[in-house]
C-alpha cells in the first residue's frame, strides 16, 4: 500500500461497507471454532491471536473478545496509526518472515494480505507454524487473475486467486481446510463487466493505478453491507460459487 492510502483507510474501515461487511465474515468464521470466543483455552490460560498485515488496527479492537490480538505489519506507518487506536503489543516484520516461536498463536487472521506476498506458499507455511495445533487460521484475498486493474497496481498486488488455489496452499501448509468460498458475489457481474470494458480500452497495456474504495453515500453503505452480511449467512452454511474476494478457515491438525 502507498504510504498516503494508510490515512484513507484508518478513515474508512469503521464505517466502509466493504470494510464492515468483510469483517464480519472473516469474524464469522472465526467464531466457528469450538471455545474460541471464550478468550481462554481450556486450561485458563489467555488465547492468543496474530493479525498478520494488520493495517491501521481495527481488526484488532474486534479480535479482542477471541483472545489477547497481537498486530504484525511490514510498514511503520500502519503500526503508528495501530497505536492511535490504542493497540498494545505491535510487531513490525513481514507476514512470510515471523518472529515468533513455533505454537505461539490459538488463532491467526490475515485480512487483504496473501495477494501481497509474493512468497505466499511460505507465508502460509509460516502462519500454520506459529499456530498450536487445533488453531485456526482465517485469510482473506482477492479473486480472479480476470479482475485485475488499476486498484490491485495502486495496492502493490502480485496475484489475484481462484478457491483452488487457496485449498491448495493451505493443504501443503499442512493445514485442515474447513471452508474455501468467494465471496462479494452480488456484486460480482456489474465488476467484471468493469474490468472487462477496461481491459477492452487498455489493450495490452497495464492498467493506470487508481483506488475503488471510497466513501460511500449512507443508504447505499448500509444496503451493500446488508448483501454481504446476507452472504456471511450463506457461507457459514455452504459456499458461494463465483464472487470477487476468497474466504478460507483452517484449522491445524491436533498432535496425535
């Protein structure tokens, strides 16, 4: 991300539809562990939880109830706008490169991060290494090498997903996957026919960096992320079949 983008998000995410809506569903699945939510292992020590690619912090605030949240990001600049929030334990490395010991962690979430990691077989990797085994991992990113454009430049994306993809990452990982689905699937057909007007008009030339994510007027926040909450309802139960982003949960498996 651009250094200048780190304001506009620390302004948008707690009220943006697609900031909001994502959120929920990444918490959602979360939640589907058994106990999680308690904040407390069985033995009533604290639960711990790693935010890799934290941002400006407010999936933090929100990771609170699943356990104490510890906030790991590459910039500086996001872990400054972290401690406005008021985050406590922050760690600036980068998502493939962990300083933490093997079983740190009860829980990890990456929010829009895997599309950024160039390694991204050895992020997961190490996102599966820090859990204790029976944690779970949920990520996020984004969908359809089809759909790239000037906002994927603009965010220094390196690739864009199918579900395969994913389930296969995290199986070589080592990881049980529990749920693979797209998702920001109703809005799906106008983007694509977006996309796919631009790349008529561009040819083969790369697309020009710009940012989709912007404020949007209230009633049609409200309404877009009433859509996704109704497909958070979906996915919790099945799966969607198409859509512009990917939700995953996994779980390591327990030691035997």
């Amino acid at each position: 991300m651009e250094e200048q983008d780190y304001q506009t998000t620390y302004e948008l995410e707690d009220h943006n539809w697609w900031f909001v809506g994502m959120r929920r569903m990444s918490l959602a699945l979360l939640g589907r562990t058994s106990g999680l939510a308690a904040g407390r292992a069985a033995d009533g020590a604290e639960r711990r939880v790693l935010d890799v690619g934290c941002g400006t912090g407010i999936m933090l605030e929100h990771l609170e109830p699943y356990g104490s949240p510890t906030g790991l990001d590459l910039s500086a600049t996001a872990l400054e706008f972290c401690e406005k929030r008021g985050a406590m334990r922050l760690v600036q490395a980068k998502g493939e490169q962990l300083p933490f010991a093997d079983a740190s962690f009860d829980a990890v979430t990456a929010f829009a991060v895997l599309e950024h990691i160039d390694a991204d077989a050895e992020a997961i990797a190490e996102w599966c290494r820090v859990l204790k085994p029976g944690g779970t991992l949920v990520l996020l990113t984004s969908a359809y090498q089809l759909l790239w454009s000037g906002h994927d430049v603009s965010n220094h994306h390196i690739r864009r997903y199918r579900t395969r993809d994913v389930a296969l990452l995290l199986r070589i990982a080592g990881l049980d996957v529990q749920k693979v689905s797209y998702n920001n699937t109703f809005l799906f057909p106008p983007i694509l026919a977006v996309r796919m007007v631009e790349r008529l008009k561009r040819g083969s030339s790369e697309p020009e960096a710009h940012k989709d994510t912007a404020e949007v007027p209230g009633p049609i926040n409200r309404l877009l992320a009433k859509l996704l909450d109704a497909e958070t309802a979906i996915i919790q139960r099945g799966k969607l079949p198409f859509g512009v982003s990917i939700i995953a949960h996994a779980v390591k498996p327990p030691v035997t």
